[in-house]
C-alpha cells in the first residue's frame, strides 16, 4: 500500500549525505512549486467557469454521485489502488460522463486531489534532484503535447485508446498483485543511458497522461526496470502527476473537453478523501478491493472497444 511503503522507510533516515540535504532542499522547493500551481489551477478553473456562465454555456454544480466518485477513487488512489482506471469505470457505469469527455475529466477532477498527495508525500524519499527534476519537468512537457493531441481526436479513437490503456492497467495491476512485475534495486539516482531513458520514458507518460493513463504504475515499472529503489518512484510520480495535470488541464479549460460538473465532484469529494487516507485511516487490507477493481476495468474496457467498434461500423 502506498502510505504504508512510505512509513516503512522511517520519514527519512538521521544520517543525511549531502546529496540527500539537496534532496531535502528540492522537496521544499517543490512543495512551493506545487501549492503555487494549485493556486494558480483554482483560479483560472473559477475565471473559466464564471466566463461560461456568463457566455451562457450550461454547466450546473456536481451530483451527490460525482462527488461520491472523488471520495472513494481519490481515498483508495491514497492507499495505492490508483485514481483514473477505476473513475473511468464509474463513469461509464453510471454514464456519469460521456466516453470523450472522460480523459479531460479525470484529469482536471484529480488534479486538486494529486497535488494534495504530492505535498504529503514527495519530501519521504530523498531521490537525487539530478534525476527527480528532469523527470518531473519531461512530464509536464509531454502533457502539454499530449492535452493538443487529445483535444484534436474524435470520440472514436478516445474510445480506443481508453480501452486499450484500461487493459494495459488490468494487466500491470494483474501482475503487480502477483508479484510478478520487477523488484528493481536500491539506487536513488540515474546517471548515463539510465538517465536518458528515464527522462524519455516520463515524457513519453506524460504524453499519453491526458489520454486518460494513469501515470503512477507505468512509472513505477519503469524506475524499477532501470534499477532504481521502488520507493524512488513515489516522489517522481506524485511529483509528475502534480506539475503535468494543472498542465494538461489548462489544455481542457481552453478546449472544453471534459465535463464540469463531474470534475467539480471529483475535487470537491476527493481533497479530503486523501487528507482521511493519509492521516486517519493510513492503511487497509485492499486484497480484495484490488480484484474488484480489477474485474470492473476489464468488463469496462472491453465495452469501451465494443462501442468503439460498433461506432466504426455503423
């Protein structure tokens, strides 16, 4: 569970090298960066709707389901289940929100709520700023990519591609819960071919970000492929997650492609919802909650292709 490997680790050991007082001094930093960003993200969000408002275009405050959806996808995210895979099956469940407005959804929804979790968790773990920062700042420069090429994309091929992300999330969730998925080392930086490839491979998640896929286990497999301790990965995650989507969302306010309400819901329920986890509940047996889960984004996945197909060919 998320909270819980992060506790394991003691907070942040008493004997800090110099490399890792620079860490602490980034995670301070960014601490600033991020609460900045969510200020800067309620703003302009506040500014968008009271310009729809006033333009006319229709928009009404969240349902008591949408707001219940941020409350349990952003309480069990906390706990390490992840937030998007099983906010798309809600969503398509209870068409809640039509199918090509969900990745614009999901991430200007669980924006406020990321955020809060990177401000609780991103100064545990001391990753060298060398590797952090980049890899943090590629993220966000793939979001940006990623927000223009989702906005331009027709209801059919969003459809494709949130199956087949929802699949690859059944299968890393599969293999994860089975321990299947790599190890990886104890190292907290990257350096050389590792460095480059890291980089690129963030960027390359931020891209596909605003499809829709979730960023948090690709990451995770990545930095534990490159050798990398799979404690580092929860501060470049949260820390990616954190900079990209206010990003991404800016994206999504200018192009209008998400649902307001829905989104409102979401943050309205979900910034509590992780303040609960982290410091109230902090950890549960989540066996079975996983396969539950894990089943509801298969038979979601598969219907979001079926429809897509069925789309096609009508």
């Amino acid at each position: 569970m998320k909270l819980a490997r992060f506790l394991s680790v003691g907070v942040l050991p008493l004997t800090l090298t110099a490399c890792e007082l620079r860490s602490t001094d980034l995670g301070q930093g960014l601490l600033v960066v991020f609460a900045t960003l969510a200020l800067m993200f309620v703003l302009l969000w506040v500014s968008k709707l009271r310009r729809m408002r006033r333009d006319g275009e229709a928009w009404h405050w969240p349902r008591p389901i949408e707001i219940a959806i941020g409350v349990i996808t952003d309480f069990f995210d906390t706990l390490g289940i992840g937030s998007f895979a099983p906010s798309t099956a809600f969503f398509r469940l209870f068409k809640v929100v039509p199918d090509e407005l969900i990745p614009g959804t999901l991430n200007v929804g669980h924006t406020l709520g990321t955020i809060t979790q990177a401000l609780i968790f991103i100064q545990i773990v001391a990753v060298a700023p060398a590797t952090l920062l980049p890899m943090i700042i590629a993220a966000g420069a793939g979001a940006a990519i990623g927000t223009r090429l989702v906005g331009h994309l027709p209801r059919f091929q969003i459809r494709i591609g949130m199956g087949c992300a929802l699949l690859v999330a059944a299968v890393i969730m599969f293999l994860s819960m089975h321990g299947i998925l790599p190890a990886g080392s104890d190292a907290l930086s990257l350096t050389g071919w590792k460095w480059w490839v890291g980089v690129t491979g963030n960027l390359l998640l931020g891209i596909l970000m605003p499809l829709g896929i979730g960023l948090y286990a690709p990451c995770m497999i990545l930095v534990s492929l490159l050798g990398m301790s799979p404690l580092a990965a929860f501060p470049i995650m949260m820390g990616s997650c954190a900079f990209l989507m206010p990003i991404s969302s800016i994206g999504f306010f200018q192009n209008g492609k998400y649902l307001p309400s829905a989104a409102l819901g979401i943050a309205i329920g979900g910034v509590p919802a992780v303040l609960v986890a982290a410091y109230v509940v902090k950890s549960l047996p989540l066996d079975y909650v996983r396969w539950i889960v894990l089943g509801v984004v298969m038979i979601v996945a598969v219907s979001l292709l079926r429809a897509a197909f069925r789309e096609r060919i009508l």
